[in-house]
C-alpha cells in the first residue's frame, strides 16, 4: 500500500494511493501517524474500501503534496553509510553506525521550497532511504526482528550544511542538519510488502544535472542492522523516521559546487516516488 497527505500544511488529508486515484482515509484515521501505522494498517483499508467508507478525492491531483508521515516525535539519521561517500567525505568506512538526530520541523513535503540558512555558503543535498517505524522497538535481541517494527519506506533529502556541520560542530553533526524544512519527505510512505529494500536504486540531480547514483545494495549497513543497533540505545516509537544514509556524489566530495539559492534539486527511489525542491535564500520574518 501506498499513503501519503495532501494539501495545506497543518492541513494534510490522509489518503491511500492506488494508481493515479486517491481515497480518503478520514473515515478510518484523522492522519497517517503513529497510532495509525502501530494498527492493521491493511486490514482497516481493506475494510474500509470493501465497504465503501473510502470516497475518492476530488482534485487531489491538483492538491499539495505533504510529507507522508504526521511530525514525528524523532528523526534518527545514519551517517556514512556508503563506503564511497565515507571515503569522499575524507573518513573510512564506519565500523559500527554513526548516529546523529534531526528536529521534527525539518520533515516537510517532498516538494516544498528550501531555505538556505542565514549565513550558509555550504548547503548539500543527500538522497536517502527512509524508514518509517510501525511499533514500539527497544532491545531488539537480533535484525531478523527489525521486520515486524517497520510500516514501510520513504524517499528522503537529509538537507545538510557542512559548515555548521563540520566546522563549528563541536564534534557533532546536528548543527549542520537542523535548519527547519531541512528534510523533504515523500511522496508516499509505501508499506514493506511493496519493497525490495535491499535493492533501490538512487538517484539525484542539480539543476537537472545527475549527481548521485547508487544502490541500496551498496549500504555498509542493511535496515535491519540499523533498527537493531538503533532500538539498543533509543526506544523508537510508532511513526519515528531513520534516514540510513546518502551515497557518494554530494557537494561535501569536492567535485561539484554547493547549493545557491534558485538552484533546484531533484530526489529518486525506485519504488517510493519522486520529489523536487526549490532552494531560496534566507530572508528576515516580518
């Protein structure tokens, strides 16, 4: 299955995605959120299209496109998790995974604009596979358990400023990752059914030109690793996001130039869906 939200922020409607039609999925939810995706997810749409309880919606074709998950109450992010973009970054491979967290306001739709932080001249994009968690995990005793904790997969830009990240960071890397609108997500959140997630391919482009290109094959760390490893520090809650890593072919390697405001940044995952984002520059609130 395929969900994602649609319409004004703050304001999304709920939908199950089939093809080029989208039903409403307020009879049965008030949102794709943790309490939503910790149920039978399939059992209650089955339910509710068999009935007819799901009703088309009318132009949600024309309708903005939110993030497919309501604000989560975390989003963990794995660093380096692609030999190539570790050694491009200027590090070896990590041994075990590198954790860092983003605020809950990054998580925006995959198609809204991006500001530039106030004083950035280093602003990267990263294409990432994104898990979406379906119940309550904490001490897992292996990765063959990971399964029964994940409600599915999103495409995901872990929006990084490598200044605040690396040179003023103290050590830390959330300084470079925290800018608010800093993490499109979506389209769709898909369910695991659906996916083959040790094998997407990924892909990114600036301004139309291809940057990054790889494989979720080529993650040093698998999903189920990462669940486990994650689940033995941090109790990961029903609706909490983990991005798992971008590959090689950011502006971080040197071989292309950061992001500058009109510039605009395309994301792909085979299977979960498209996104495109704006980046302008920051201005002052009035």
């Amino acid at each position: 299955m395929k969900f994602a939200r649609l319409g004004a922020p703050g304001a999304e409607i709920p939908v199950l995605v089939d093809g080029d039609r989208y039903f409403d999925l307020r009879s049965v939810t008030s949102d794709v959120d943790g309490a939503f995706l910790a149920g039978d997810v399939h059992a209650l749409v089955e339910a509710g299209l068999a009935d007819g309880g799901l009703p088309e919606l009318e132009d949600a074709a024309s309708m903005r496109i939110g993030a497919p998950i309501a604000r989560p109450s975390a989003v963990i992010c794995i660093g380096q998790n692609y030999a190539a973009h570790a050694r491009e970054s200027g590090a070896e491979p990590p041994t075990v995974p590198i954790m860092f967290l983003k605020t809950p306001n990054t998580v925006v739709g995959p198609d809204d604009t991006v500001t530039i932080p106030r004083g950035s001249e280093k602003t990267d994009w990263e294409v990432e596979l994104g898990i979406v968690i379906g119940a309550r995990a904490a001490y897992l005793d292996s990765p063959e358990e990971a399964d029964a904790h994940i409600a599915g997969y999103v495409t995901a830009n872990d929006v990084s400023e490598r200044a605040f990240q690396m040179e003023v960071s103290g050590g830390q890397w959330s300084k470079g990752k925290i800018a608010a609108g800093f993490n499109p997500t979506g389209p769709w959140l898909v369910t695991p059914d659906e996916v083959e997630v040790g094998s997407l391919r990924l892909r990114s482009w600036v301004n139309g030109e291809p940057r990054q290109d790889s494989n979720t094959n080529d993650m040093i760390f698998d999903v189920r690793t990462i669940v486990h490893h994650l689940s033995q520090y941090v109790t990961l809650e029903p609706g909490d996001l983990i991005l798992t890593g971008t590959p090689q072919g950011v502006a971080f390697g040197g071989r292309f130039p950061y992001l500058r405001a009109g510039d605009v940044v395309d994301i792909e995952i085979e299977g979960l869906g498209h996104q495109r984002q704006e980046f302008v520059a920051w201005e002052a609130q009035k």
